[in-house]
C-alpha cells in the first residue's frame, strides 16, 4: 500500500516517526509531507524506513519562530507557502492509495483542500485532540471541526474518550471511527539510555506551556510538597504558548524562586532522555486531554505518572497502573499524590516497572500499525 503522511508543521514528531516506520516494516510505502523541522529531530537517528520531504513552510518556518520584529512579516508569508504545501500534496497524493492527515495547523484554511482532497484519494486522520489546546469551544470552532471530521473516510482515535466524543459530540458515525493506541517513543533510545535521577527529588512537567496544562495548580501544590518533601523541586520544561508573566509571578509570590526551574526553549530529541531520566516522577495536572505524548514519554522511559483523572491520561493511568490519578484543577490532591510517590520508594519503582511493561506490551508499533492499516483499508473500501 502507497501512504502519503501529512504533517504540515512538523508536529508529534515521535508518534508520526514511529508511526512510519512501524507501517514500512508491515510493508507499505509511506511518504511522509512535512516541515524543515523533521531534519532537525532526525538528527542521531539510525532507522528511518520512509521517504520524507519539506512541502511545507520551506523558507519561513524556523524564521516565523524567532522573536523580533521581522516575526509577523515571516508568519504571514508562512500562511503563503501554507498554500504551496496543499499544491505538493494534491501532487503527491495520484501516486498515494491512501492519504493519511496527523495534524492540520490552519483549520480555517484547511477544510476546503481536505474536502477537495477527499473526493479523490481515501482519507484518514487521527484526532489526536478533539479541538486545538487552549481554544474555546465556541459554536463556531465547533462548526469547523464538525466539517473537518465530516471530510476523512477513516478517523483514528487514541482512547476510548475522544472515540465517543467525536460520535456523540460531532456526529461522526461509529463505523468510521477506530481506536489505535499511541505507540510508545522507543526510537528515543536511539539516543542512548536516560541519565540517572537527580540528587534533589524532581518532578517533571513537560511540554508547551500553557492553561490547559495545569502548570499553575503544579505550582501551587509545591510549597505544601516541598513541607513534606525538604529540597523538593519542580523542573519546567518546553514552549510557551501564551505569555509567561503570569507564571513568573506566581513562582514570586509563592516563593517558589530557588525550587523551580524554567526551561522554555525548544528541546532537541537527544536530550529527552536527560530531561526525563533526571525526574523522579512526571506530573500531567491537565485541565483536559485527549491523549498526551508527555505520558507516552514518561511510559518509554520508565517513570511514575501523578496526572489529572482527564480525558485519556485516565485510561492510560488505569491501563498501565503505573501512577496516582487526581481530580484537575484540585492543588492540595496533587501535592498529596506527588508527596506518595517521591517518599514511597517501592510504590514509585513499581510503578516506573510497569511503564516500561506498558511501553512494551500495549504501545508496542507491529499491532498499532496491523490496526492502522486495516483502518486505511477501510477507508479505501468507503472511498
């Protein structure tokens, strides 16, 4: 089978890199369209069983990134090649017997190719979040999003949640909808084994810094962690998305300075490993997910998991039972949980045993991409 991957910006770069090489060892062709930045996060990898090329944002990615006052004239000429890449697709996709859409970054501009694209090639898409993070659910983006999922003859799913959310909240019927785990990230071993803990008991909260993470509540339970757990602290760690300020502040005024570390730059694949390995256990205090790559890190690196009871960290959580599940939004339950899992020392080793099994049992690739292209066959069936 002839796959085409669409991944305009580059994003999830571990699940679709995965993704791609479990499908090229089950023997199809996958092509995958992408952004500048897949060269960059291929870097020190040694399997890599698909063809790839930068359809999108060739010129204008990385320099619609950099702060300055050139930034809005780079991300308005983003938007143009924006356009340029959907033209490399429709070119791509008369050699493809399915086309498979990971992430769309411009939903507004995007509807109207995928619908053009779907009357000509089977489609499939995971919804890997039902709406954008940190978007309103305003009758209008739920509009959007009900066209988008009306377009693709397949739509996979990584948990049972989002499953029934896109049948019963957009109206996608049920024998278009399939649920394929989020495989593991072990091509991240590639890059050598993850460093040792630190000294100090460090708990981890990585990704894009934003509302929807819960960064302030993790901030919040710190102190009352930090009087049952003496030099406790919390590291901090990816991109921001929406200003820093408010986090800044709340460091200040809870006089959290000396315990929190805050790293906001982007953090090369090659690193991941030492950012993880130095954390005694990872915290997920998300107001909502669908399904968070995070936790899937935490599994391929044997961690402990503190996470909100949200969305598909629950389903992972009890899956797994590999962590404590909290209530979102709740400051004091997350302290109380992080407080077990750091002075628990058989607990937490249990439960970082049971990540590893986890990430090598139910995340294993060779089943996740058999049920990913039984999918595309569906989707061809229907086309």
């Amino acid at each position: 089978m002839n796959v085409l991957m669409l991944n305009p910006s580059g994003s999830a770069f571990g699940y679709v890199h995965s993704l791609c090489n479990a499908l090229a060892a089950q023997g199809a062709r996958v092509r995958l369209l992408t952004s500048p930045a897949w060269e960059r996060d291929l870097t020190g990898l040694q399997t890599v069983a698909y063809d790839w090329e930068p359809a999108f944002y060739r010129r204008t990615f990385f320099r619609s990134q950099d702060a300055g006052p050139m930034r809005p004239l780079w991300r308005g000429l983003r938007l143009a090649e924006h356009a340029a890449g959907w033209e490399a697709v429709r070119r791509a996709a008369r050699e493809a017997d399915v086309v498979h859409v990971q992430w769309l970054p411009v939903p507004e501009l995007d509807v109207a190719p995928l619908h053009a694209l779907a009357r000509r090639r089977p489609i499939a898409y995971t919804a890997h979040n039902l709406l954008p993070h940190d978007a309103a659910p305003t009758l209008a983006r739920r509009a959007l999003w009900r066209a988008i999922y009306a377009a693709p003859h397949a739509i996979l799913a990584h948990t049972n949640a989002t499953v029934r959310a896109l049948h019963e909240r957009f109206g996608v019927r049920q024998e278009r909808l399939t649920r394929v785990e989020h495989g593991s990230f072990d091509y991240l071993l590639e890059h050598g084994a993850p460093r040792a803990p630190a000294p100090a008991p460090t708990v981890l909260g990585f990704g894009f810094i934003g509302p929807y993470k819960g960064v302030d509540v993790l901030l919040r339970a710190l102190p009352a962690v930090r009087r049952a757990v003496p030099g406790a602290r919390v590291a901090i760690v990816g991109r921001p998305r929406g200003p820093l300020a408010p986090i800044l502040r709340l460091v200040t005024e809870l006089g959290l300075d000396d315990a929190v570390e805050l790293r906001t730059e982007h953090v090369p694949e090659a690193d991941l490993g030492h950012v993880f390995g130095a954390a005694h256990v990872v915290a997920l205090p998300y107001r909502a997910i669908a399904q968070s790559g995070v936790a899937i890190t935490a599994c391929t690196f044997g961690k402990a998991l503190v996470a909100s009871d949200v969305g598909g960290l629950g389903e992972l959580v009890r899956e797994a039972e590999n962590g404590l599940l909290v209530p979102p939004g709740d400051p004091e339950a997350l302290a109380e949980a992080l407080v077990r899992v750091l002075t628990d020392h058989a607990l937490r080793a249990t439960f970082e045993a049971r990540s590893r099994r986890h990430a090598e049992g139910p995340l294993a690739w060779a089943p996740i991409a058999e049920r990913t292209l039984a999918a595309y066959a569906r989707a061809r069936d229907a086309g």
